[in-house]
C-alpha cells in the first residue's frame, strides 16, 4: 500500500516529466533520489525539534536562587 500523498506526489513530479516527453517525442526517465530526500526532510525535521526545545529546556532548567542574606559585604 502506497504511503499517504503518494498519488499526489506522483502527479506533481509526473506532470512535468510527461509534457517533456512529450515536447521531444522520447520517454523521458524520472530519477527522484529518495535517500538525500529522506536526509533533507530529516534534517530539517531536527533543526525544527532543536529550535522548538533548546529555548524551552534553558528557560525550565533549574537555578539555584541567589540570596543576598546574611552576606558579609
């Protein structure tokens, strides 16, 4: 069974890939890299979680409370 989207993928990549083949007359042969696709997606995917917890994780993590009280200046 085809992953969700995958119709609509096919049809967007395809499209282009038919009206070239039709313009020169030749089958024209579609090479989609999926693994540097997966990498891409996958890194942009980290940088989305490292942006989203970085900022949260340094704002919650716990400080000691200075307290100025009974200090010998």
């Amino acid at each position: 069974m085809a992953p969700p989207g995958f119709a609509a993928d096919r049809l967007s990549v395809g499209r282009p890939r038919a009206g070239l083949a039709e313009q020169v007359g030749a089958p024209v042969d579609l090479v989609v890299p999926w693994s540097v696709v997966a990498g891409v997606v996958g890194l942009c995917l980290l940088l989305a979680v490292l942006a989203s917890v970085l900022p949260t994780w340094r704002s919650l993590r716990h400080r000691p409370a200075r307290s100025s009280v009974g200090v010998a200046g």
